[in-house]
C-alpha cells in the first residue's frame, strides 16, 4: 500500500486498537502498523443528520462538502473518533489506518475525506452487507454495491485503501479479483462475524466464538494462497494468527501483511513481539534475508485451475481416511 512497516504484523481493528496507551504498547511490542476500532456507517450518518438538523434550524443549509469536523458537536463517537485518529498520529511512529464499517454507498462516503484530512496514513473499509437480506433485487446488485462504495471512497481520498470482506460470495475468487482489480489497495482477507448461539435457560441469543481459535486459520491460509498473484493489490491476511508460526505460513501462503486481534485479546500485547522474534529466527533457519525471498512460496499461483486442485486434494483427503 506504499507504507513502509518494520514488521509485516498489524494489530487489525478491534476493542484494543480504540485507545492511545494500547496502540503506543502495540508500537513497543513491535507491530507494523495498526488499524483503528471501525468507525460504524450508522454513527457517521445519525451525527450528520444530527449535525445537519441543527444547522437547519439555525437557518443553515447544510453543504455536502462542508468540514465535516465543524459540524460535529465535541462530544460526539465520530468526533471521538477522528481525536483517535490525531492522538494516533501525534504519538506514533507506526502507519495509522483508519477502518469504517459500511453497508451502503450513502452520504456517509463524503466522510473518507475528513478522516484522510485528520492524518490517517490509509484507510480500511470493513464492507459487509448481510447475505441474510431478502429484500435484496438480485444477487448482482446486492454485490454491485460494493463496487460502489470503492468507487465513492477512492473519490475522495489520496490515501491508500483497503477493502476487508467476507467469504460470503458465490464466485469468491473471480469477485476477491474484480475488486481487487478498482484501484483499491489491498483486500484483507477476512473479516469475522457475529455467530450466534442460543442460552438454553434465558432462552436468549448470545454471542459465540467472538474470539478466534488457532484452528480457524485454514479458510485465510486458503483463500490468500489461492488469491496471490491473481489480484490487483496486495493482500492482508486476517483470522486466527495466533503465534509466530502462523505469521509465517501466511506469509508463504502471499500475504504482503498479518492482522492479529483475538491473540491480541487472549495472550496480551505482547504476543506481537513473540511473532517478530519467531519469524526472524525461522527466517535465520532457513537463510533468508528478505522476506521476498519467501513470500507466496506455498501460494496456487502456479496452479492453473485451483477448483480442480482443491477438488483432487479433496478426494485425496477423504480416501486417506477410509
Ligand atoms: C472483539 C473484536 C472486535 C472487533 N472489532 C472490529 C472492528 O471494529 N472492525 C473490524 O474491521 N474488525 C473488527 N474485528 C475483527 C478483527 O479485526 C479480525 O478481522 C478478526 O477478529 C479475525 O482476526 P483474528 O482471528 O486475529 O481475531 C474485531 C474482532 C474482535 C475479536
């Protein structure tokens, strides 16, 4: 993305990324960079309708592209947010990328520009529209708005972007590739999700899994050593890095960067600098100086038609278990 990070381990967006101490600890400990707690669509519009009201009422009508942090009243999340983003800038040394969690390509887009005006060196958008919404027109427009939203943001912004996203798509790879291909900057591979389960006593639904488990690695390892070298970007890998070892099996597998955050949750910060300390004694091992020398080494770029490869290893792996 035109950063220059001195270690291809990011703290990834979550509850830990949302406040000063923590991102200054995550800089000692070693991180490449750190994407900020997702700002949410929701929150940028109520605050500019809120804002807008306001104005209205004063007699003022509110223009698209007015300073956006003008209108915001203080005590604001959005305003909180973009403080965050300053503070971020002020006291590290490390790339700041932003991150907003979007669902449409509405007014909130005009937003991207005053986050690139408060210092944020790039820009993540967490794209994920809910494939659970049956009042979607069809499968191609509900996927279209993706496409839009890229479109809108690069629009308005000179920093890089990212889009993370989901695995939630019929044609993952050949979609992974058309957005890859709009002139955003990286894909984050992947996203994770609210999973459900029900409290058998209250009768009540309740959140599962929230943390990831070394175990749920494989689906990114996948998908990321399938994508490498068939996109326009480069590529983030996100979900279920947990240790050194992890890092380096997505790097063998393509990606450019690492996101940790469940680690992050259950090992402390501190995990980063057992994941640095990790791949440069792995890399000694095996005598690389770079970590060119390596990347994408177990990636399918290789492999023609990886549904043919994926059906073999397939059939492979259920007669092995006969
Ligand atoms: C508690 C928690 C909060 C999160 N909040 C965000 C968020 O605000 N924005 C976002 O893009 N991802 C968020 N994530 C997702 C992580 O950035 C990451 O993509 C996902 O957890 C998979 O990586 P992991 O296995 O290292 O946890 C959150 C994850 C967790 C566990």
């Amino acid at each position: 993305m035109g950063l220059q990070l001195s270690s291809p381990v990011i703290a990834g967006s979550s509850g830990i990324t949302d406040n000063i101490e923590n991102l200054k600890q995550l800089q000692e400990f070693g991180v490449g960079a750190v994407v900020l707690k997702s700002l949410f669509e929701e929150e940028i519009i109520a605050e500019l309708e809120r804002s807008q009201t306001q104005m209205q009422r004063s007699g003022f009508t509110f223009p698209e592209t007015a300073e956006m942090e003008d209108l915001l009243p203080s005590e604001s999340g959005v305003a909180d947010y973009l403080e965050l983003i300053s503070h971020a800038k002020k006291h590290l040394n490390v790339p700041v990328i932003a991150s907003v969690n979007c669902i449409s390509s509405q007014k909130w887009t005009h937003f991207a520009q005053t986050i690139e005006e408060q210092g944020a060196d790039a820009l993540e958008l967490n794209v994920f529209l809910m494939p659970s919404d049956f009042h979607a027109a069809s499968p191609k427009e509900f996927e279209q708005t993706y496409f839009d939203i890229i479109q809108l943001v690069l629009d308005q912004v000179s920093i890089p972007v990212s889009v993370k996203l989901s695995y939630y798509f019929t044609l993952l790879g050949k979609t992974l590739k058309a957005i890859s291909e709009t002139g955003i900057s990286g894909l984050v591979l992947f996203n994770r999700f609210f999973s459900p389960d029900y409290d058998l006593e209250t009768m009540n639904l309740v959140p599962t899994n929230v943390l990831s488990h070394p175990g749920d690695l494989a689906q990114s390892l996948r998908w990321v050593a399938i994508m490498h070298g068939r996109v326009g970007c480069e590529i983030s890998a996100s979900t279920g890095v947990h240790d050194g070892d992890a890092v380096i099996k997505q790097l063998l597998a393509g990606a450019q960067t690492v996101q940790v955050a469940s680690c992050l949750y259950r090992e402390g910060l501190e995990a980063v600098r057992g994941m640095n300390e990790r791949l440069a004694t792995w890399m000694q091992s095996k005598n690389y100086e770079s970590l060119e020398q390596f990347r994408g080494r177990m990636s399918q770029a290789g492999i023609k038609n990886p549904a043919v490869y994926d059906r073999v290893q397939f059939v492979k792996n259920f007669r092995a278990m006969e």
